[in-house]
C-alpha cells in the first residue's frame, strides 16, 4: 500500500508546479488526457482505496473519542447556542471595488456547553463571489455566559451589484447552531472614464479563446486571431509580432491578424502523448528575433527560418499506467519550461517542474548552454518571477504555503543563489507577495499581504521596495485576487486580470481603479504604435 499511495499522489502533484503558470482555461485537453490515465490507475485500486477508507474511520472514530473526551472533562453534552449583542455595519456597506472591509459580531455563549477550538464560523453560500474566509475559527475558550468577538475580512468584487454573505456557527461535530451571521455590501458601478493605456494590449477573450488586442484609448478593441479551437497561450514581441499556440502548433501572425506563419508542430491533441507531446509557453527574446517554446523540453525558433534548436531536453516522462513508477536513486524526473528572457537576451529563465511533486527554477546561459539551478532558504523558487533592469538577477514572489515558502527574494544569476528581501517562518505574520517587477524608477514594484492565515494568500494589493531591500511601502490600499499581473515600464501602474477575468488598470497614484469594457486572461503589452 505504501508504494502505491506514493504513486497516486505523485500523478497529481507532478502538474501542481507548472499549472501555476499556464493558463488555467486553456487546458482541457490536456486535463482530459491526465484524468483518464488517474482514472485508469484508480480503477485498479480497490484494495488500496478499502484500506485507506478504513483508516480514515479508524481516525474519524478516534477524534470523535477525543471529543467526547473533552466533553466529559467539562462535564457537558448539551446544546449549543449563541445570542447575538452588536455588529458593524447591519445593513448594506458601500464598498468601492477591491477594497475591503472588516466585518464584527460581537456574541455570548447562552448555550450549555463551552466552546473550544473545534468551534468556528463557516461560509454558506455556493458561491464565493466576495473574497472572505471559508471558516472563522474560535480561538479561545468561550464559556457559558462569555462574549466573543468573529472578524470577517471580506475584499469586494469587481462586478458592480449587491451581496449577502453568511456565516453559520458550527459546533465541534460540524452541527450548526443558532441565526446566520450576515453581512450585506453593495458595489456601485465604476465612474465612466477612460483607461489611457500606456501600450496598446493584447489578452484572450475567455468568450471566443482568441487574441485580440485593445488600442491605448481603453475601449477600441477587435480579434487578431481566428484559431477554430481557440488560442492555449501567446506572446507578444517588441515588433508588435503575436507568436501563439493553438491546436498543438506554434504560429507567428503579425498585429493586424496577417502573415499566418507554422513555426513548430506538434501532433494532433488527440493523438499527443502525455508529458511530450504539447507545445506550450510561446516567449520572445527582448530583440524579437527568437521565440523559446516548450515541447518535451525548451526549444528556441527562428520565426523567419522556422530553424529549431532544442537548449534544454526533460527526462523521459514515465508511464503513468505502472502500479509502481520508478523514481530515480540520484533525485526527481524533471521537465523544463521557458519562463522569461533577460532583459540583454543571453539568458533564459526556466521553470522546472519535478516528478513525483513539486518544482523549482533554473538559469540557462544561451550561449554556452550551461544550466544553473536556483537556491532559495532551502525553499523552492516560486511562484512568480521577473529579471531586474541589469539582467544580474531575479526576483521571485511567493504567495504559496505548499511546497514553497511565501515570501521575495533575489536570486543572483551568476550562481543562482537567492537573498530573501523577507519571507515568512510561520511564528509570526505571514507576508505574501506576487508579481514583483523592478520598474523605471528603479523600485521593485508587487503585490502584497500579511496575515495569519491561507485566507490572506491570494488577495493583495500594490505595494513597493527599494532593489536594495527596506520595508514593503504600501501604493495602493485595494486589493484583488489576481490572475495576471501586467506592470506598466514607466513604473506609471499595473493592468491586472482578477480571477472572474475582469481587467482593471490600477495606478500608482491612488487613482479610482478602471475596469477596461472587456474580460480576458494573459494581458500582454504590444509595442507603442504611430
């Protein structure tokens, strides 16, 4: 059982690192081929999946002991129950999009029963429109007659409309008890103005899967594109040139839609092999004269040419069919993916992602094609990075709490060496960061939060930090759940694109957000045009 315990979790955790960075709506294909491999090995599992049954209700079964245990210690069985005293804000909160608002109740224990640690407060509706926590924990013993505080943090949307939240206490068997705690926000609509983009923007339309781009006025936009089964990733050259991928082949096509061009092929998606067969991660060198691509490794294009020089082969993917896959004695199965080219061109970061779990990044020198492997705090490089303006290091921003440690860090490209501008040890506050940039003026520009809890991980707002290091200055003081974060050069603000696909322009001075007329994933900004 242990054997096969390892290889079932391994077949998922093996895409956990590369699924952070490809675009989650562009993978059916893919996810359909890994979920009838999982599919297929589970069914031969039945002994496997009885015996881990059997002992999850060997441990359910000991936790119901312990509870009844602790019940018995206090001498108490009966129900639970609350009343409540106060709350802010009881009818409905005027918030602005992505700022937040803290929610109280204040309520007494007029049950039978203490409240311990097991007790908390948990979201009801299906639905997570407003960003706030799933559960609310009780953190100290509550006894009969005593009053306790719950705090909610709730981030408003970006669509304009009203909201309810609720809340349902639940007791230490996950029974709930007593009124639902509410709390209602209502999101105007934002004040009619124009983006004045910094570039012209291409993203893809999450409606048709195509490209398209949108002019620097914030609301001309039309299709570039016009792929039958929809655009998987892309990107933009200085040239104003879109290199994409779409049914499994690399195409270059210009600004305007025109001068098709088939650069790389792959096979059918249908008959693709898992692992070594898809094309992915199309990026341009800073000249425009190359594209490094994935494939079973990382390639580099000659657009013109169409010539193909693999820089970076991945092991051998294994099959996933085995009831035992063989790990090798001297470490992971890796496989390698183009992230970012050096601001000079004669670097290429990449993503690494481990078989069975987890992944890291690597440095490769296009010229000798030597590759460095990066070291951070005994952590793995992730989840976002960019390369500062001289191309001597990069900076990654963390936000994850498995496998990697949230926190940023640069990291030297000579010997790939990281040096933590801060991170998080979990005794104490813990900082997240994404999307770190180092912009024109020569501050290191990300998102940012700090919190005690996962809940604080993925909603965070603009802040900034000398190249140096110094203390994260707050810009900006809203806060979205971010998919895509896009940095404006002149260090002028940020496009981003939340995760109900809204793109909304944020600057740097404090101004009212703008939610461009249009929804897309994977903005990317095109070269300034006369």
């Amino acid at each position: 059982m242990k054997t096969w315990t390892w290889s079932v979790l391994v077949i998922a955790s093996a895409f956990l690192f590369v699924a952070c960075s490809a675009p989650a709506d562009n993978q059916i294909d893919t996810q359909n081929a890994v979920a009838a491999t999982v599919e297929a090995a589970l069914a031969e599992t039945a002994v496997y999946r009885t015996a881990v049954a059997n002992e999850q209700a060997t441990e359910v079964a000991a936790l119901e002991a312990e509870m009844e245990a602790m019940a018995t210690e206090t001498g108490c069985s009966g129900d639970a129950a609350y009343t409540l005293l106060s709350e802010n804000g009881e009818d409905n909160n005027v918030i602005e999009i992505g700022q937040r608002f803290t929610k109280t109740w204040e309520i007494q224990n007029t049950g039978a029963c203490p409240w311990n640690e097991f007790f908390q407060a948990v979201r009801s509706e299906p639905v997570y429109e407003v960003d706030g926590p799933q559960a609310i924990a009780i953190d100290t013993v509550v006894n009969v007659g005593d009053i306790y505080t719950l705090t909610a943090e709730v981030i408003a949307p970006t669509e304009p409309g009203d909201y309810q939240i609720a809340w349902e206490m639940r007791n230490e068997d996950f029974e709930g008890f007593g009124d639902m705690l509410n709390l209602m926000i209502s999101v105007p609509a934002p004040v009619e103005t124009t983006a004045g983009l910094p570039q012209p923007l291409y993203y893809i339309n999450p409606d048709d899967g195509q490209v398209w781009r949108i002019e620097t006025d914030g609301e001309t936009a039309a299709p570039v594109t016009a792929e039958p089964e929809g655009v998987f990733d892309f990107d933009v050259s200085v040239n104003n040139q879109i290199a994409y991928i779409a049914s499994n082949n690399l195409f270059v096509v210009n600004a305007d839609g025109s001068n098709k061009t088939l650069v790389a092929e792959g096979p059918p998606l249908e008959q693709a092999v898992l692992g070594s067969d898809y094309l992915d991660r199309p990026v341009w060198s800073p000249d425009g004269s190359r594209i490094a691509f994935a494939k079973d490794g990382v390639w580099i294009a000659d657009p013109v040419t169409t010539e193909l020089l693999l820089i970076q082969p991945s092991d051998p993917f294994p099959d996933l069919t085995q009831a035992e896959i063989p790990i090798p004695e001297d470490g992971a199965i890796e496989f390698y993916y183009p992230n970012k080219w050096s601001p000079d061109g004669t670097k290429l970061l990449l993503d690494v992602s481990y078989f069975p779990e987890a992944g890291n990044a690597a440095i490769k020198d296009i010229e000798s094609l030597s590759l460095t492997d990066v070291s951070i705090d005994g952590t793995i490089a992730c989840c976002t990075a960019s390369w500062t303006a001289d191309s001597a290091s990069v900076v990654f921003a963390s936000n994850a709490i498995v496998y990697a440690t949230p926190g940023m860090w640069q990291v030297n490209a000579a010997d790939g060496v990281g040096t933590a501008y801060f991170s998080s040890d979990f005794d104490g506050p813990i900082q997240f960061a994404s999307s770190a940039q180092q912009l024109a003026d020569g501050n290191i520009y990300f998102f940012y939060a700090q919190g005690d809890s996962p809940d604080f991980a993925s909603v965070l707002s603009m802040h900034r930090i000398p190249v140096t290091g110094g203390e994260p200055e707050a810009v900006r003081d809203d806060a979205y759940d971010l998919r895509n974060v896009l940095w404006a050069a002149d260090s002028s603000g940020a496009l981003i694109a939340t995760a109900d696909n809204a793109l909304v322009w944020l600057n740097v001075n404090g101004d009212a957000p703008i939610i461009l007329p249009v929804v897309g994933q994977l903005p990317k900004w095109g070269a300034a045009t006369e």
